[in-house]
C-alpha cells in the first residue's frame, strides 16, 4: 500500500524509532522503502536530554537523503504516548515523562511532526507495508524485553480512554503463587513477567541455577536449538504462557490474524506449537475459528516503517 498525503508533497518522512536500548532514525518513501538509516545505543541510564541530542545527530547525519528537507517527522515513542497533543507521557524503563517533544521536532526542523506509541506504530506498519494490508481485524503482540499489543478492529487502531488498549502485557497468565514473577506493573504472573526476554532467563534460572549470571534469552534459545531439554522447556512454557494471553485477548477482539514482533518472536518455532495448542485449549473457538499466528513481515523496521506511517497520516485517520 502506497500513502497519500493531503497535501501533494513528494518528499521523504524523517522516522524516528526510539526504543529502550536503541534508537533508529530514517528516511522513508510514502512506499515504505528505507533509503537510509541511522542506528544509535540508548542507555536506559539516559534522560530525554540526551535522546534530543542523539535525535539531532542523526537527523544531521540523513539530510543529505533529503535534499529538499522532509516532508514531516513521525516518532514511536517507548511508553505510554498522547498523538493528539504530541505528548511523551511515560516511559517505565528510562522514567521519561512530559516531553512536549512534537513540538520540540516541528520547531527545530521547522516541519510537521506526529508522535505515536511504538507498539501502535508497529500495528499501523503491519496494516500499511506488512501482513494486513488486507485485513481489518488483527492483533499485533512485541515479544522483546517486555510485551506489549496493537488492536486493530474494523480496519482502525484502537486506542481506547487514555491510548493504552491492547496492553496485553499485563494480562495474567501464571496463577501458582510459586512461579509467578513480579512484574514492572506490581502486579505477579502478567505475561510481560513470565514470558518476555527476563522473564525466560528467570524461569530458566530458577531450573539451573548453575547458569551463568550474564546468560540471556537469546543464549537460551540457542541452548534449545542444540537440544538441550532444560531451554526446551523454557521455550514451551514461554509458548503456553503466550497462547493464554492471546486466548484471553482473541476472546476480546476476534481478531482474523495475531501477528509476533520483537526479538523472542525470531524463535518463534521453539514455542510456536505449544502456543497453538495452548491457544485453541483457552480460546472460544467457535468464534475464532481459523485464527492465524504469523511473524511480523517487517523485522526489526516495523516500529521505525510504524513511525513513517505516522508521519505521513499526520495523526488522522489511524
Ligand atoms: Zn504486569
């Protein structure tokens, strides 16, 4: 799918995906095509300072890309977002908050800007450039360092009262008091705690408590890969963990499409059988009959495509 801006204007968008550990910044056609990208460490240590800064090095460094300036700026934000009024509002990981920082972009690049949470921004890229292009109803679920979710129903995102709809992260998937994990809400056993990156070297841990300190996921899974039935197990909880929450979310929405992002999503094939089974167990399923479970077709550029497509709506009709 090809954007159209209101106004006929032929060049590129600035995106900006800011994540926890990683910034991207791009140009990005109205096609989705990337013609050149800038990638920077974020420490979680950082305050908004020193992403401004960041931001304005990158931006300085792609300009050239964009020899008759850009077209407007879209921004994913990590955390809880106001589009409306361009509003950072909270991010839990770097304490972030209050950052007026659409209007801080449209000011020092003198164009439009438009900011959005990055998990809505990989919805909306999904819908625009990915899987769903034709399909209205569909359920975007990060699997990284937390779990986060996208709703899309009757072909719009939902936002819901105060924009966190779809926060699947934080439903309860572990009831047994002696395994379920606290989790960043306070609350114990959301799905972000039992089943995202720290929530998998925890549970692996707590197995073999031998492991070394600095073990991650990613090792996890490659120990699962190699056979080892410790980090096999991991991976099927992680997969049962998931199908609860997306069972319980499915019931909700009665998406036709679930579609996985995020790091833990590139294993997807160690959980992805015991997340069907689990799934069609929990799910009402003759209300869902036929629902499909697909990895993002975006990669690690659908926040950053997410945050051109924001860009280029210009906050309307998303
Ligand atoms: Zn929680």
């Amino acid at each position: 799918m090809k954007l159209e801006r209101s106004i006929q204007d032929a060049r590129p968008v600035l995106a900006i995906d800011i994540g926890g550990s990683k910034l991207l910044c791009a140009v990005v056609d109205a096609s989705g095509h990337i013609y050149a990208k800038e990638r920077k460490a974020l420490d979680s240590t950082f305050g908004f300072d020193e992403v401004w800064q960041i931001i304005l090095q990158c931006a300085e460094k792609l300009k050239s890309y964009a020899p008759k300036g850009f077209s407007c700026i879209g921004v994913a934000i990590p955390g809880l977002a106001d589009p409306v009024n361009g509003i950072w509002l909270y991010s839990p990981f770097s304490g972030i908050s209050n950052i007026p920082v659409a209007s801080m972009l449209s000011e020092a690049f003198q164009t439009p800007a438009f900011i959005e949470n990055d998990v809505n921004a990989c919805a909306l890229a999904e819908r625009t450039f990915g899987r769903c292009t034709e399909i209205d109803d569909f359920l975007w679920v990060t699997v990284s360092n937390g779990i986060g979710g996208g709703v899309f129903a009757g072909g719009k995102l939902l936002r819901g009262a105060l924009g966190s709809a779809g926060e699947i992260g934080h439903v309860k998937v572990e009831y047994d008091d002696t395994k379920a994990i606290r989790c960043g809400c306070g609350g114990y056993g959301c799905v972000e705690a039992m089943a995202a990156g720290p929530g998998i070297v925890k549970r692996y841990r707590t197995t073999c408590p031998d492991a070394s300190a600095l073990i991650t996921a990613r090792n996890i899974a490659a120990l699962a890969r190699n056979g080892n039935i410790h980090a096999i197990k991991i991976y099927e909880e992680t997969g049962v963990y998931l199908g609860r929450a997306i069972a319980a979310a499915a019931n909700i929405v009665n998406p036709s499409a679930v579609i996985l992002g995020g790091g833990i999503s590139n294993d997807f094939g160690l959980f992805a059988d015991a997340l069907e089974s689990e799934l069609k167990r929990q799910i009402f399923l003759q209300g869902n009959p036929s629902l499909r479970i697909d990895m993002t077709a975006l990669g690690y550029d659908a926040a950053l495509l997410g945050a051109a497509v924001v860009g280029y709506k210009g906050g309307k009709d998303i």
